[in-house]
C-alpha cells in the first residue's frame, strides 16, 4: 500500500484513544498485542508504529501464521539450511532473520501450535536464531515484534491451547482495536477517504453517497469491519465511476445483514476455524487455494471443515459451482481442478439442495441477497481487489 494512502482515519473518542496509544508505542521497542476483529485495520496500526518508530528506515516484515501450514511455519519464522527437509535446495533465510533491526507483524499469532508458540517463546527470551537444520552456534537478532490476533487469548489459555507465558511476552503494550459498528461515526470519513484513493487508482471521478445511501451505510452492522468498508468502497467506484452513490447502487455490492441470510429454523453446526477462514475468502478477497486447499493438504484443516467451506459457498451461489469458483476468488480456469480435487476428497457436494427459485419482477416473497449476483459479475473484471488488515 502507498504510504500515503495508509492512515487512522477518523476522529471518534476511540481512534483518538488509539492513535495515543501508538504515540507511546512507537517511542519504545516494547513487545505489542494488537487485538479485535478481523478487519479492524490491526495491519495499518502496526505499520504506523512501525513507521513512527526510530526503525522506520528498517524492514517491515509481515507473516499471517494461519495462512501457513505449521510445518512449514518454523521454516519461514527461522529459515532453514539445504537438505533439512524435502524441497531445502538451498539454505534460506527466514523472516526473522530479514527483519533484523527492524520489526517483524505476525498476524493471527493465536493460530500457532504450543510447539510454534514454544519456539517464539525462546526467540523472545534469548534473541537467538538457528535455521532449521542448521548445526552450527546460533547467531542473535534484533527484532521487535509486533503480534495481532482476533482470538480471546484468555479463553485459548483456559482451554490449554496457548501458552500464558507467550501471552504476557507478547502483552506488554496491548491495544484493542474496536469494530467499526462501535463507532459509526468514522463511517463517513472513512469512506470518504477508500472513495478518494480508489477513484486516483482506477483514474475516474470521485463518487459520493446520497444522503439516503450514507444513512444506510450507517445503519449496516459491518461484519467485516473496517476491512469491509473499504472493499464495498472500491465495488463502488468501479461501478459508479463518479456521480453519487444511491441506495440502488448499494444493493448491488452491500450483503444483507447476517441475520437476514440464514433462517434461524435452520441451525446448522459450525467450526470456528472453518468459518473464519470462509469469512477471510468472502469479505476479505483472499485465494481458495491459499486458505484451504493448503492447510487441507497439509491435514491442518478436516473434511468436515472442508465440507463446511463448500456447503457454505454453495448456499451464496446457490448451487452454482462456477459461481462458487468466482466466489472463492479462483480464477475461471481453475474450474476443472477446483471439482477434481473436491471429487478425489469426497467433499463434492450435490447441488441441487442449494438451487432455489429466481423470482420474477413482481412476484411476492423477500428478496434474494446480492451478493452473488454481483460475485459473479464481478470475478470476470480486470480490477483487482486489494484486502489489508
């Protein structure tokens, strides 16, 4: 993201609150957990400290640990030497060896495994770095960490799957990020401020909400956050291309509250992993291939969780898997390899217990949510969607 365009908009008590707490943060090379819902724009807030600091002309480096496989997450943490495992072709150093002197962003550190944790635990301590395979005496590094997640860590440590001591490592600036439906008041600023840097990028006019189309962005729960806002934003100036937004315009690319997608006569069983990681594909832009397909082929993820992610997808594109394929943000080609890999681990699922009918013009009954019907027109656009934290 261009510096520039990368800020902590908006004036509410509780972004003033934040930015003085970054104030603090960035003096300092203490330890920060940063934590809230997905979306809050944790990312952003790193990288501010990051620049603010005194290790501003140093790297940045970032790591998703949920969006890598845990056996091959100490590999990225720490490098490893040629010949430590299968694919080692050459020695390679890891992100933290990359980000010496400078501060590493580990995002989603909840996700890790007690080994992992253990691993970063002793880094912490010691500063001490070996690559995995490496035999030699380990060499120390200077990073500041700066860690993320959208867990209850608390709740993790009760239930023994994360460790209290990593926790209070981690937790010595601790700042907590609200959602966006806790201060709405941002709403108009911040869009203002998506509209503005999209409509520069596609190099069209800047479009403005009706008053009626901002009341009901102001009235919407935002699931997704901040991250949401910001994505809708940049639906909109693709199909607005300036002029004012209206309440038209927003039913094209705006979900329907949650609350309204599923019946409550149907409750269904969930895995937070499972839904989490559809969330990340949906409201986030991110790869089916990257989220799923890897840590299901590394057995981090189940069949049952596989099976939860289509029957999901499958439910927004009702029944269609080539809308589902856009949906999950793969590209058209991938259609074929997409249903052969679902058919090779028994999770294709039939498609006609999601089909339901499409209503005519004027035919009595609620509406059918939007979401899909704009996923698939837009998945055949040449505009990319940008997602950050």
């Amino acid at each position: 993201m261009n510096p520039r365009h990368e800020q902590l908009v908006g004036t509410s008590e509780a972004i003033r609150a934040i930015r003085e707490e970054m104030t603090y943060a960035a003096r300092s090379d203490a330890k920060i957990l940063l934590t809230g819902e997905s979306g809050v724009g944790k990312e952003v807030v790193a990288h501010l400290i990051h620049a603010e600091s005194s290790r501003n002309r140093l790297p940045f480096v970032t790591l998703n640990c949920a969006g890598v496989p845990d056996s091959l997450l100490e590999s990225e943490l720490f490098g490893h030497m040629r010949g430590s495992f299968t694919g080692a072709f050459r020695d390679r150093a890891g992100l933290l060896e990359q980000a010496n002197r400078g501060t590493i962003f580990m995002d989603e550190v909840g996700e890790m495994s007690l080994r992992m944790q253990g691993l970063l635990l002793r880094f912490i301590e010691t500063g001490e770095l070996q690559r995995v395979g490496g035999d030699h005496r380990p060499s120390h590094v200077d990073v500041r960490v700066i860690a993320a997640t959208n867990r209850k860590l608390f709740d993790r440590i009760a239930a023994g799957e994360f460790r209290e001591d990593l926790y209070y490592r981690l937790n010595v600036i601790h700042i907590q990020l609200p959602p966006l439906r806790e201060h709405r008041e941002d709403i108009p600023l911040l869009l203002d401020h998506f509209l503005s840097v999209d409509a520069e990028r596609y190099h069209v006019a800047v479009a403005r909400p009706s008053p009626e189309a901002l009341a009901e962005l102001l009235e919407y729960d935002w699931p997704g956050n901040v991250r949401e806002l910001k994505n809708m934003a940049e639906r909109l100036v693709i199909r607005a291309s300036g002029g004012v937004i209206t309440p038209a315009d927003l039913q094209q690319v705006l979900p329907r509250q949650r609350s309204e997608a599923a019946p409550a006569s149907e409750p269904r069983a969930v895995s937070n992993r499972a839904d989490a990681l559809f969330e990340r594909i949906v409201h986030e832009g991110e790869s089916f291939w990257k989220i799923v397909y890897a840590p299901f082929m590394s057995r981090d993820l189940t069949r049952d969780d596989l099976r939860n992610i289509i029957g999901r997808g499958l439910e927004q594109a009702r029944g269609n898997y080539r809308i589902l394929v856009q949906l999950f943000n793969m590209e058209g080609k991938d259609y074929k390899r997409f249903l052969n890999f679902l058919r090779k681990h028994g999770c294709h699922m039939p498609f006609k217990q999601y089909r339901t009918p499409v209503r005519t013009r004027g035919e009595e009954g609620p509406q059918q949510p939007a979401r899909v019907e704009f996923a698939a027109r837009d998945a055949v656009s040449p505009l990319a969607h940008n997602s950050s934290d």
